[in-house]
C-alpha cells in the first residue's frame, strides 16, 4: 500500500530528485512493530539506557536489520556524529513482556561503519537492541543526563531502522522515581506511552524529565499554551512576567498568521546558569530554549523573550512552511539547502519585529537592533564575498560547527541569520512601498504558506504539504505584490550587491546613517583574554595591518608598543598612534618570539544607525506605523 503511493509520486517528479524517489522506492514493507523504550538508571553516569523492540514481517526473519544513528539533527546544520557517543550495542532475539525476567538468545552484531550496526535476525520474528549513549550537554541539539534532570534532543539518542523512517513507532519512557516527564506530545498528566506516526516526528519531540521543572499555562484563540521552566539559578521573583510576556509574543505572531494548526504547544526553558549553555530550537509543537545565566540576573529575561519570539515564528516559517531539502532528511550526509537565510533569517528579522509588535520593545529599541545587524553585515568582509544562498549552502560549516582544521571563515563567510534578516527588513519595505502600503512581506509569507503547507499535496510521508526552493519566494512576492522581483534576487541574493538600504527607508521616512565607528581601530585583529596574563590572537581581518606584520590567530602578545597589552587597554594603546605610524609588537608563536611592526592604516569600520528622514512626510511616517505596528 505505502510502496504504490510512493512509487506514483516519484514518477511524476524532476530528476534532479530522483536520488531521493529511489531511497523510497527501496522502502521496505513496513515493520510489524517498532518500541523504543528509553530508561536512565543511572544519573550521575550520564547514559540514557535505549532498547528498541522491532517485529519483523515473515518475509524480513531472515535479512539482516540495518540500525542507524544520524550524522546531524534538523535545525543545527553541523554534522556532529550523534554516533560517537553510543556504547555497548547488544542484539537478542525475542521481546520480553514487562516486568518478566527472560533468557534470551544473542544475535550477532556487526559495525557496518561510523554510524550503522547490523543485526542478523536468524530467522527470529522478533528482536531487541540495546545501546547507550553519553549525554552530558544542555542544548538544543545534544542530550543532558544528569543528578538534576534529563533533557534529550532524540535525533542525538535514538537511532532509526535503516528503510523503516517511515514506520509508526512506539515510545515508553521509564523515568527515575519522583522524576516527571513533559514534552510537546502530553495527552495527560503522568504520560509514560506515546505513539507517534514516524521516527522523524519522535525526534522532533524534546523532553525534559526532571523532580522539579515548572509549568504555567495560558490560551490564546482556543490553543493552549504551556511554558516548563527548569531553572538552575535564583528567579527572582520573575517567572510570572516572564510567562505574560511569552503570551504577548504568541498573540502578537498568531495575529500575523492566524491560529496555528496544532492544539498545545510546550515551551521547555531552562535557565542553566552556567554561563556556557545557550540555544534555542524549533519543534512542530515545542521549542527548547536554554538561557546560558539565571532567570533573576541582569539581562537574561530579555535574552529568553528574544528567543521566544524567534523559535515560536517557527511554528510557521521552517517547521511547516519550509525549503524543499528540510524534511524527511537524509542522516548519512550533511545538508545542502538554499533557503536557510529565509528559514532563519527571515525568522530572525520577524522575531525582532514581533517583539515591537507585542509592546516588549518601543520603536527605538526595534530600529537600534537592526542597525546593529546592518553594522555586523557591512563591516564583515565575508559580506563581499558570499551571498545568501551560498550562505545557506555552507551552513555545515558555520552553524556550531566544530573546526580541527583552521579556516579563513572569519573572512570569507557571512551568517544567513543576519544577511537573511536585512533582505526580509529591505524586501518589506519596498513591497510596502511598490504597494502604496497595500501590501507586505507578511501578506508573501502567508501566501507562501498557505500554497505550500495548507493547499499542498503532501509530497512525503513526514509532513503536510511540500517545500520550496527560493525562486518560489520571488514569484510569489512578483505576483502578491504585481511586479518582478527577479533583479531583487539576482543583486541580493545570490550575489553580494549592497542591499538598497536608501530606497528602501525612505518608504517609512528612515534613512541609514554611515559613522565613523567610536571604538578605536584594532588594526584588524580581535584579541581574546580568557586568560589575561596570555592574550592571544583571535583572529586577523585580510589586508589589514596585522596581517601585513605576519600575525597570525593564536599568536600571544607579549608587548604592544612596548608594554604588555591588557583587555582594557590594548585598543587606546593603538589609538596614540596616527596613520602611517609604526607600533611596535613582540608575539611568542610556538616556541619562537617574533617581533614586527604593525603599521596603522586609515581604519575602515564604520556603524550603520537607522535614522529619521529630514523632511519625512506624514505619509512616510503613516507607513512607518504599519509597519511596526503591523496594521
Ligand atoms: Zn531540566
Ligand atoms: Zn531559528
């Protein structure tokens, strides 16, 4: 029945994805049954205790079953090697009823290669794996085990049946005692049992297991919203606001694009207060968010409503509404898609522009934020360099990634958070302005999602609807708004034009403002102190000063102009000195003590401030209204 399905689907698709019709057709019939059952006996060892009970259909008893732990997790494009972490893979035949002591046959095991094992049924019609796997990081990707809690991501834990994605599967959770468990999926309080339609939405369901998180609720159009709080750190008194706030963002988001589609959704919120854990991910029902301080210190509730309002616009824009590559994925390899600077960096300018809309932030606030974003973008100079798309592409590389050899990113690349953000802020404001104000870059984002989510076929087994490729933006955006947006694309988006900041402010009476940047020049080096008796260099900007001296990153400076540099310093240190002047520095590399000069140019960082018009008309100012107002 499945395999008919697919099979017609392939036929009538393009070949540049015929790749991937064939990996479906190869799907197998599907297992009689698969049960993951997840137990954590131990705490303090940070290994989570994974049994995977499998049925065989007759026709499966004697091929070998192919398990797989994936490369990466959707959301985080790195390629982390979840399987790096799985100990004591065993393999037996049969199943053994709970609570029943059962002597049971081993099967043999085989390691295919870095992330697949091989279990040899021998004609048994049932089988039972386990493994464990390490976990010992709080974030949005990893898994903690812990004294305190546990807190899995299931894409780091829980590996899939090679073929068999696609099957339902069964989860039974066996927490320790007095330990409560709450994830995006809770039907009832006390829940230890789920069932879930394929192994892709089971990862994509987090959960926290814990003696002492706490949960607030709230609605909002008849959906109920819940908000687990697991703090390591003194509150302050704080969660009460904290909570009304996060209402604020939902009703502010779902004004934008009406109810959402599911009837709960969970926020699981930790304060860590480590000052090292820090992240946010999106779910279809839930969003993990981990605050690196406590929820009663300076600035860390403003940070968590930041990335509330950014992971919940997710809901819609990349959990549903999403580029063609993102969803069901390919765990073997890491991901190629062009539309992570609309998946993220739209979200990431919405996010900001939701927080004006919720009353969190005034109008000076919302302008100051992207000023800082066009700063970071025109001052890096992997911005002439790499487009949004290509960004996009090389997300493997700058998404976390862990890097053992050294790169030139710092120079090369540019982030599709921010890039993504200013072509969202740039093409809203001049679809405003094309539009006399009859329209926006919301009324495109709800016609793209109502083509491709709502009105779609489903293209797959994983989800509703299908996924786009960035040229679907640019139509739909050409026909909402009646005019083509091609040369937009072409210029912006996949090549490196300066977007058109001027035109596209004037729209709402705003102009950008290039200023000599304050701070003093660094002579293009970033210089950290983690250890201030050793500062070492960071990184070097290409043909800057610092490079022509011969300085490399990982240099320690032990004189600047003929004293040893302190963090607080080092930059006035330099700004003694005129362009063309010779500033004296000794570095220690390896073993050998180098001295050169570094000769000062003219600097060439400047700050970008988003400012009123001169003469901006009252209409001008009515559009800035709509705008941040979103009216
Ligand atoms: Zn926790
Ligand atoms: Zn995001």
């Amino acid at each position: 029945m499945f395999s008919s399905r697919r099979v017609g689907f392939c036929l009538g698709v393009a070949i540049s994805i015929v790749a991937f019709c064939a990996l479906v057709i190869a799907q197998q019939t599907p297992l009689r049954s698969i049960t993951y059952k997840l137990s954590m006996s131990r705490p303090v060892s940070h290994l989570f205790e994974v049994a995977i009970e499998i049925e065989l259909p007759d026709e499966l008893k004697d091929k070998r079953v192919e398990l797989q732990m994936p490369k990466w997790s959707p959301g985080r494009y790195a390629v982390f090697d979840f399987a790096k972490n799985v100990q004591e893979f065993r393999a037996v035949a049969g199943i053994c009823p709970p609570q029943a002591q059962c002597k049971m046959s081993p099967r043999p095991v085989r390691r295919v290669d870095d992330q697949t094992w091989e279990v040899d049924p021998q004609s048994s019609s049932s089988l039972t794996i386990n493994y464990k796997v390490f976990g010992n990081d709080l974030s949005g990707t990893f898994s903690q085990l812990d004294e305190r809690h546990a807190n899995y991501n299931g894409g780091s834990i829980y590996m899939y049946v090679v073929d068999h994605k696609p099957d339902p599967v069964k989860l039974v959770i066996d927490p320790p005692r007095g330990w409560k468990i709450i994830n995006g999926r809770m039907q009832r309080p006390g829940q230890t049992e789920w069932q879930f339609a394929n192994w892709d939405i089971m990862i994509d369901t987090p959960t926290e297991i814990a003696p002492d998180w706490t949960v607030d609720e709230f609605q909002v159009d008849g959906k109920k919203y819940h908000v687990m709080v697991h703090s390591f750190g003194p509150e302050g008194g704080k969660r009460p606001a904290l909570v009304r706030d996060i209402e604020k963002i939902v009703r502010a988001e779902t004004a934008m694009w009406g109810p959402p589609e599911f009837d709960e959704y969970t926020f699981l919120i930790h304060f860590a207060a480590d000052d090292e854990s820090g992240d946010g991910m999106e779910h279809l029902t839930s969003t993990q968010i981990i605050e690196s301080g406590a929820l009663g210190e300076p600035g860390v509730y403003d940070g968590a409503l930041d990335t509330v309002a950014h992971e919940f616009f997710h809901v819609w824009n990349v959990k549903r509404l999403r580029p063609f590559e993102l969803g069901p994925w390919d765990f073997t390899r890491d991901l190629a898609t062009r539309g992570l600077f609309i998946a993220e960096g739209f979200t990431n300018y919405y996010g900001h522009l939701m927080s004006r809309r919720a009353g969190l932030w005034d109008d000076a606030r919302f302008l100051r934020r992207e000023s800082r974003t066009i700063s970071s973008i025109e001052n890096a100079p992997g911005s002439r360099l790499m487009s949004a798309e290509e960004s996009s592409l090389s997300a493997p590389f700058l998404d976390d990634a862990p890097h053992a050899q050294k790169t030139n990113l710092e120079n090369t690349s540019i982030s599709y958070y921010p890039k993504g953000e200013l072509i969202a802020m740039v093409l809203d404001l001049l679809i405003r302005g094309r539009s006399d104000s009859k329209h926006s870059l919301d009324d495109v984002m709800r016609e793209m999602y109502d083509e491709f989510y709502v009105k779609s076929s489903n293209n797959s087994y994983y989800l509703r609807g299908r996924g786009y490729q960035p040229e679907d933006l640019q139509r739909v955006a050409s026909k909402v708004v009646g005019m083509d947006f091609q040369n937009f694309f072409d210029r912006y988006v996949r090549s490196t034009e300066t977007l058109p900041y001027d035109e596209a402010f004037a729209v709402v009476g705003l102009r950008v403002n290039k200023v000599q940047l304050k701070e003093p020049f660094n002579a293009g080096m970033s210089v950290q102190f983690d250890d201030p008796r050793a500062p070492m260099i960071e990184s070097v900007e290409n043909d800057s000063p610092a490079e022509t001296a011969g300085l490399q990153s990982g240099d320690q400076i032990m004189q600047l102009a003929g004293r040893p540099p302190g963090k607080d310093d080092w930059l006035q240190t330099l700004a003694r000195f005129k362009t063309g002047q010779s500033v004296p520095i000794t570095v220690k590399r390896n073993r050998r003590t180098i001295k050169t000069s570094l000769v000062l140019g003219e600097p060439e960082r400047f700050e970008y401030r988003i400012e009123e018009l001169t003469g901006a008309t009252p209409e001008q100012k009515r559009m800035r209204g709509a705008w941040l107002n979103g009216k």
